[in-house]
C-alpha cells in the first residue's frame, strides 16, 4: 500500500472515533435528511445517524482498492493512477464533511444545511470533471457507455465532452446557492447532462462506425 493511503485511512478512522466519541451526547432521534429548502425532512436512530456515514465511506473505499485487482482493464487504470488516487480521497473527503455537518445540526449548531453540501458537492463536481478526463476505457471510472466501452476513440470524446460538464456542474453547485429555488434547476441541468453525454457517445459510436 502506497503510503499516501494511509491519509484516506487517517480521515475514516477520523470518523470512527469522533462517531464515537460523541456518540452519547447524540439525542435518541437524529436529523439526517434536509430539503432544498434546509429543512429537516428525514430522520434515522442515533446509531445509523452518528455511523452509517463512516460505514459507508470504508465501504466505498475499499470498493476503490478493490477496483484495480477484479478491473479488465486493469492497465487502463493503472495509466491514471494519479487521479485514481485523488478521485478515493475527494470521495471519502466529501464523505466527511457531510458527516461532519450531520453532527454539528444535530448538536444544535443553527446553519443552512445547503450551504455546507452544495460548495463541498461543487469540489467534488470540478474534481471528477478533471478526473475523468484523464481516464482510460475501464468498467468502472469515467463516463460507461456500451459505444464508449466498444471504442478508444469515443471513449476519449465523450469523456472529455464529460470533463467538460462536470466542471460546469461544479460550479453550477455553488452558484446554486446564489438565487433561491435553483437546486431544482441545478438537478435538472445533470440529468439533462447525463443524458446527452449518452445520446451523443450513441452517435459518435455511429459515426465512427459509418467512416
């Protein structure tokens, strides 16, 4: 193990042991869950609200270490290997600032729960919009289409057509912020996103096909 991944192990156990810690401090019935609006909309037991989050994490995480060994393409993977590494630790980074609002709300803390999780969501956006941009066909990372996994060539547009959005989500995230009751646009727009990356991996895949 590369040492720099103890840094992504230090952040989990982080989160373990401040869960933990404050653990009996927490009331019986915790918010987890807000609206657009910041309102609490969702609610879960003290356990699943202090650990889930942690949980997850280490399971994603280990997914990603996993990823490399079990992946086709496993020199593919290896050939963006940087960026693999930043794209585990923005997750589990991202991961902890959620949890770390999650307790401060429910310790009383009075903030808007949005302006917390859309700038952090709007880091994470711009940084897998630079990722994906640097990666090669895999099953697992970038934008996975059967025309994009079918060919190099429109693996490489789509995904820095792909690169290319998510940076505007990114950004889009945290001016989201800016002019009230744009979260509903600001969803829409990476839908709508979604979508055209795959309609057009769809017709480059044609094209290239056709000659």
């Amino acid at each position: 193990m590369e040492r720099r991944e103890y840094l992504i192990w230090a952040i989990i156990a982080l989160m373990f042991i401040s869960g933990a810690s404050i653990y009996s401090s927490m009331p019986e019935t915790m918010a987890t869950h807000w609206d657009a609006d910041g309102n609490v909309n969702g609610y879960s037991t003290r356990i699943v609200g202090v650990f889930l989050i942690p949980v997850l994490t280490l399971g994603i995480y280990l997914l990603f270490r996993a990823i490399p060994h079990i992946a086709v393409y496993r020199k593919n993977i290896e050939s963006f290997k940087e960026y693999y590494f930043y794209l585990k630790i923005g997750l589990v980074a991202f991961l902890a600032v959620v949890q770390s609002a999650v307790i401060a709300a429910n310790r009383g803390y009075a903030f808007d729960m949005s302006y917390i999780i859309m700038p952090a969501m709007g880091i994470l956006f711009y940084g897998v919009g630079i990722i994906i941009e640097k990666t090669k066909k895999n099953f697992f990372i970038g934008i996975r289409t059967p025309w994009t996994l079918s060919s190099d060539k429109v693996w490489e547009k789509t995904n820095r057509l792909g690169s290319k959005m998510f940076r505007v989500f990114g950004v889009l995230a945290v001016l989201s912020l800016l002019v009230p009751g744009s979260l509903l646009f600001f969803i829409v727009a990476v839908l709508i996103g979604v979508v055209y990356l795959f309609v057009y991996s769809y017709l480059e895949y044609e094209k290239e096909k056709k000659g």
